[in-house]
C-alpha cells in the first residue's frame, strides 16, 4: 500500500528540517562591551550613524520555531535619508556565508512546513481509516486422525476465518476520523502563531534623518558553525558596523 509510504516521507521531510540545540552568547572580541537589558546582551556600533544589535535567545537550532534571532536597530544621525532592510544585513559563521531570512522567505518556509505536517496527517488517518474498514483473518492449523482396517491415519490442515463487523468498524473510522481533524487543526493553528510572530520582523524602512527604525532578523541556524565565530554586519551609507557573537554547544 503506498498511503503510509507517502505518509512516512513527508513526516520525514519536516523532521528534517530541525537541527541539534546550539548556544550564542556575545563574543569578546568586540571593541565594545555589551550592556544589558533584563539579562539580554545589546550591543551598539556609533560612528555617523549608530546601529544597536540585540541578542533575543541564546540557544538556537535550525528548527523555524528556535532560529537565531537579534532585533537591529539604526540611528540615522545623519542628514540623508536611510533606507534599511535586511539587504544591508550580512553575516558569516568562520568563512561561511550566513543566509538572512526576509519575512517574504520565512512566512513562505512556515506555510510549507505546515502544508507537509498537514499532508503527513491526513495521510495517516487516510491509511488508518482504511485498514479499520477492512475484514479481519486469522488463520489456524491443525490435526486429524482416522483409524479403518489398514490402520491409523493422519492428516494436517490449515485453515482461514474472515470475520468483519461494520459497527466497530464504523466506531474506529469515526475515532480515527476526529483524530485526524483534531491534529489537522493544531497544525493549523501552531501554523498561524508562527506567522502571527513574523510581524516584528525586519522588512524596509525608510529612516528619517533623527529617527531610527528596526526589526527582528533571524538567519538559518543550520549554517551557524560550532565553534566558529558569527560576525553579523551591517552597511549604512558606506559604514560598516560589525558585532560578534561565539557559537557553541
């Protein structure tokens, strides 16, 4: 039978998307020290212009609902116009190029994921609901002995017994059936949280010169490497602001 083939696969294919739990913490090879706020590190690079980088989480793994993230923030002190979004964003784990989500990519990425999880159930329960409904065998051996003039005699046999009951099969289906809904709607609704939270998310703005503007960037934590520093750049009006983080386990 291929449901529950297909149905493996696709479950497959969204466990793949998660990766082991990994830290970060500020590394000291910054040339300022962070301050703090309720125990979040923030870091801030002030040349023309000032830029802030705030760690949101310190661990992190390549699952959607733990990526890494850093809210970023910039101070247009100067007299042009700023216009931001995660473009001017870079980053590099060792020599390794980081990949920035846009929030056009990550809404895109969750409605996916779920588009699978929500696959993977239905077929399941499609699977499930199809073996409820069919009869049952059970099969049995066994022996018999004659006697007649000439002697004893043996004689093996084997045997098959169908068995179906439509109303405990109905019941089965009915459970299986509001099982299935009930994780078709979780999914659902975990899905709309998920999206709910990209709308702090770093999309363009236009920076006024005295305003500042900002959002949450998150990267692809499968690209982070353990042990190798995450630099995090970011370019304003030909400035380059650099901040460090250390990767670890």
């Amino acid at each position: 039978m291929k449901i529950p083939t297909l149905a493996l696969f696709a479950l497959g294919c969204c466990l793949s998307l998660s990766n082991c739990s990994s830290s970060l913490k500020v590394s000291a090879s910054n040339p300022v020290p962070p301050i703090y706020e309720q125990g979040n590190p923030i870091l801030i690079s002030k040349k023309q212009n000032e830029v802030m980088v705030r760690l949101l989480s310190d661990r992190f793994s390549g699952a959607t609902h733990s990526l890494p993230e850093f809210l970023v923030v910039v101070n247009n002190r100067s007299k042009g116009v700023i216009d931001f979004s995660t473009d001017n964003v870079t980053a590099t784990s060792g020599e390794k190029s980081v990949r920035v989500f846009t929030y056009e990519k990550l809404r895109k990425r969750i409605e996916t994921e779920a588009a699978i999880q929500a696959f993977a159930a239905a077929m399941n329960g499609a699977s499930q609901s199809m073996a409820a409904s069919m009869p049952q065998q059970s099969y049995h051996t066994g022996s018999a002995y004659a006697y007649g003039s000439g002697g004893y005699a043996r004689a093996n046999y084997t045997g098959t017994t169908t068995t179906y009951n439509p109303a405990a099969s109905a019941i089965a289906r009915s459970n299986i059936q509001a099982n299935t809904s009930s994780q078709i709607s979780s999914i659902a609704m975990s899905r709309d949280a998920a999206l709910g939270d990209t709308t702090s998310m770093l999309r363009r703005d236009t920076i006024m010169p005295g305003a500042f503007a900002g959002g949450v960037v998150k990267m692809y934590g499968q690209d982070l490497r353990r042990g190798k520093p995450l630099k995090i750049t970011v370019q304003i009006q030909g400035e380059q602001h650099d901040f460090y983080f250390d990767v670890g386990r």
